[in-house]
C-alpha cells in the first residue's frame, strides 16, 4: 500500500481547447489516475481521473456524499456535515433515499417522453423569436435558456415570471469567483423564494410537481424549499448549457452536423455523444471518504475529500475506443458519465435528452445557415462556474 505523498500539484483547470478538459488530464490518466491534489477549495485531497476509478468512487458507500464542498460556505476539514434542508445530493442514504423515492416516479423516461409535445412547442416559440429578431443575436438569451427554463417552470409551478430572479441566484450559487459570502447570500435568497411559493401552494394545491410533493404531506416546509431549489437550478443551468455549448461544437465541427443533417435518426446518438465528449460539470463529484479506503494501492484515509473527474473519465481510451478526443456522433459506446453514477446519478437525465433532441434538432432545421457571429475565440466561456458552457453565443444566419 501506498503511503499518502504530499501534495504537489493544484486540480487542473486550463483549458487550451474549448471542448476539451485540461491537457494535464490525459496524463494523469495514464501515469497517476489516483493521485494527492491540491482541490478548488484549497484543501488537500485525492484527484481521481479514470472511467473505471470513477465509478468505482461514485458506487462505493464508503465514499459520502455530504462532505464540505465548494462554495456552501462550510468550514475546511474532511469530516461529513449536514446539508441544508431538502438539498439530497449532498446526503447518504437513508435520509437521500427517502427523497429520491419519492420523486423518482415523476421524472421517469415515460413521463419525460410524454412531455416531448409541450417542449417542441416552447422550442417552436422561441425560434419564432429569434426569427423576427435582428441578427445576431445572443442564442442563450434567446433560445438556450429559455427552453429549459420554462419546461422548468411548468414541471414544477414555478412562475416563468420569476426566472430572473433565480437565473440570477443560480448563477451566483454556482460561480467560483463570486466568493463563498456570495454563494451563500444567493442560495438563501432562493431558498426563500421557495419557501414562499411552498406557503402558497398549501394554501392553495396545484398540479405541478412541487405542489404534488406538498400535498404528500412527507416533507416539512423546508425540505421542500430546499428540493425545489436543487430541482430549478438543475433543471435549467445544466440543460441550457448543454444546448448552448452543443451548438458551438456542431458549428466547429461541420462534418458533424453535416452528417446529422443528412439522417436526423442520428439524434440520440449525437446527444448522447455530445454529452460525453462536453461533459459540463467540469470540475468533478466530490466525496469524503467514511473510513479508510485502498483504491488500487492508495490509501485515502478516513474524512479526506476525492473528486471524481466526469470529464476526464469520459475521456478515457480505456472505455471509448477510437480517439475519445474526438466528436464522433455515431460512436458505439457504453454508458458515459455525464450524469454522474451510482444512487447520485441525476435524476432529471431524462428531461435533459429529450430538451436537448427537441431543441438541437428544430434550430438547425429552422436556421439552415446559422453559424458563429464572432471568432470562436471571442466566445466568452464559462471558466469560472462550477456548470461549465458559454456565457454567450452570438449567432447568425
């Protein structure tokens, strides 16, 4: 067994290529796939890089899921703490099981299929919009984020006349530099937010996801402000970005969309492929190790923190053959890990495919000619959010 080596090196976070995650990944991969690192919080703990180390992390009771993490404002030290109300991604069973029951059944392949008509129709609308707009225009203000904003919305009765409001408090949530004061200040603004609209429901019941889980009568208040505060953020900061960050590499790889132009029966391959090779959640899952664990060798001792790279196991030869570096949108391959594995993986994938083959599908069928307005390296990308994309896309046609 290994003894634990200081640590020598900060996580990597420079990209040189926008769709890539950094080049020091590759490496690690194959020369240190688990190794000591310096994490984005300053604390010490155990980088791991590989599809099968990966998922080996994410399925491992030993590894919780409630350790400081960050930008919750938490204090430095590896050992669990209780995560706010309702807030199940950072909890381990039992109390995460008790969530995910009871809204598993509400985002089931079949519901998010049903749903398929009411999303073409939000998709439809907004391409109206940008259709009567001047070119260029910004394609996630007008497009991007809109669609799975108001999908959102509707799934979980939230007025869309709110969105700004948490728009704003989600990207604050979800920035690295914003500061943990910042990140704090906008989660509890949400959670208020919630909270009132929670209050208003049980006065008077809606038919609406939220309004469902209230007139269950299994969670308190707020549990549930806390749970319809993780569903909105997921629900249109990943999505948006994933529509918006898909675009740019179809316009960047005109074979690509050539080829998914030609045989639109191409499309659940191209987005299960695009969320492989983009992988947004870029800086990884974090864990705190329960106990003392060996992993091929290492031990990662009881209370320190491991990030599980998605992105970089999604880049793994070993798993997907034939250059995974490159965008393949007929690629054969198994399971990737954009949603993360285990009792952690996301519950709204479902949503998000369908969002995504409605929307991806419709514009470049609406706007035939639609390419970059600017040089692709004037795109402004997300960097410096923990939900990785473009802060703006100006297209044209």
């Amino acid at each position: 067994m290994t003894a634990a080596q200081p640590t020598i090196k900060p996580q990597p976070t420079t990209r040189t290529c926008p769709f890539d995650p950094p080049e020091e990944y590759r490496t690690l991969r194959e020369q240190e796939p688990i190794t000591r690192m310096t994490l984005l919080d300053g604390q010490s703990g155990w980088l791991v890089s590989r599809y099968e180390d990966v998922r080996a992390v994410l399925s491992d009771p030993r590894f919780s899921a409630g350790g400081p993490r960050l930008g919750d404002g938490t204090p430095a030290g590896g050992a669990p703490h209780t995560p706010p109300p309702g807030m199940f991604i950072f909890m381990d069973p039992p109390e995460h099981t008790r969530f995910r029951r009871l809204l598993t059944g509400k985002f089931t392949v079949r519901r998010m299929q049903q749903l398929t008509p009411l999303v073409e129709q939000f998709v439809a609308e907004r391409l109206d919009a940008m259709a009567w707009a001047e070119s260029p225009v910004d394609l996630v203000r007008e497009f991007a984020l809109p669609v799975p904003s108001l999908v959102i919305c509707e799934l979980l009765g939230v007025p869309y006349a709110d969105r700004e409001e948490f728009q704003r408090n989600s990207a604050r949530m979800i920035s690295l530099t914003a500061g943990p004061e910042a990140n704090h200040e906008a989660r509890e603004a949400m959670r208020s937010h919630l909270h009132r609209l929670v209050l208003a429901k049980r006065a008077e019941p809606t038919d609406d996801i939220l309004g469902e889980l209230v007139q269950s009568g299994e969670l308190t208040d707020e549990e549930l402000a806390g749970v319809g505060s993780l569903l909105l953020i997921a629900g249109h900061e990943t999505t948006a970005n994933m529509i918006a960050l898909g675009t740019m590499c179809l316009l960047q790889n005109p074979e690509q969309l050539a080829a998914l132009r030609a045989d639109p029966t191409l499309m659940d391959g191209a987005v299960e492929e695009l969320l492989r090779y983009l992988t947004i959640v870029q800086y990884g899952a974090r864990r705190t190790a329960l106990e003392d664990v060996e992993l091929h060798g290492h031990l990662i001792k009881a209370g320190t923190p491991v990030v599980a790279s998605l992105t970089s196991g999604n880049r793994d030869a070993a798993q997907f053959l034939d250059d995974p570096d490159r965008l393949e949108l007929t690629r054969k391959h198994g399971p990737h890990l954009a949603f993360g594995h285990g009792i952690h993986q996301c519950l709204g994938q479902q949503l998000a495919r369908v969002e995504m083959k409605a929307a991806l599908g419709a514009l470049f069928d609406r706007f035939p000619t639609l390419r970059l307005a600017v040089p692709p390296e004037d795109v402004p990308m997300r960097h410096d959010m923990i939900v990785y994309g473009v802060h703006a896309l100006p297209v044209t046609w």
